[in-house]
C-alpha cells in the first residue's frame, strides 16, 4: 500500500520536510516513488507547495495520505476536488481551478485532435 508522509530533511532543529510518496513499509527517509512537494514549517506563514494533480493521481489510485500530510491537503483544499474528480470533474479542470487558470475543454480536446492527426499524417508518410 502506499502512503503520501513527509520525509524529513534540513538541519538539527531546523526541519524540512518533503512531501512524499512511498510503500508503507519503507522507512522515514527511505525508498520514495515520487515527491509531490514540499513543507516548511518555520516560516512565517507556514510555507507549503504540494503538486495538485500529482496529489490526485495518487489519491485517486488508493494512497493513503498521513494526518500531517491530510491537514495539508485540506489547507490547500485538494479533498473537495478529490470529491469532485470521483463524481466525473475533469482532471484538468480542477488543475487549472486550483492553479487560478482558466480550462477550456474545447482547446484542450481542439490541441489532442491536432496531436491524432499529425500522428496520423506521420505514419502515412513512413507508410510511403
């Protein structure tokens, strides 16, 4: 299983923190399979970046975020897109909600039908 926890880093009494994820078992600061962010909690305000839509991939294929990490993701209000992605919302729509950006679904189905086609064209050319 795994589990989206904060990996400790930064000097004695002077902590930073990672924002992670890894297999349950591995150690605090051990194997990682991705990092998504990062945590500062000696600045003033407390400093925190968490990649949004790495943090709804891996929610949404079953990690299991820590009560640190969790607080997080709620200040930065990923549960209720998390919600929002389940009930159908698209992936990058709720990114660019997050990011303050608009999405417009029709340019990114418009740019994916201009990807197919150049793809099409190259493999006619190669056909040739």
């Amino acid at each position: 299983m795994l589990r989206i926890r904060l990996s400790r880093t930064g000097k004695k009494r002077q902590p930073y923190y990672r924002v992670v994820v890894a297999d349950a078992d591995a150690k605090r600061d051990g194997r990682v399979v991705e990092r998504i962010g990062h945590y500062n909690p000696h600045a003033e305000p407390i400093e925190f970046t968490i990649q949004e839509d790495r943090a709804l991939h891996w929610l949404s294929v079953g990690a299991q975020p820590s009560d640190a990490v969790r607080r997080l993701l709620d200040k930065q209000g990923t549960y209720d897109r998390l919600s929002r992605l389940r009930g159908g919302e698209a992936m990058g729509a709720l990114v660019a909600e997050y990011q303050g950006v608009p999405y417009e679904a029709e340019a990114a189905s418009a740019v994916a039908e201009a990807v197919a086609v150049a793809a099409d064209a190259v493999i006619v050319d190669e056909e040739e």
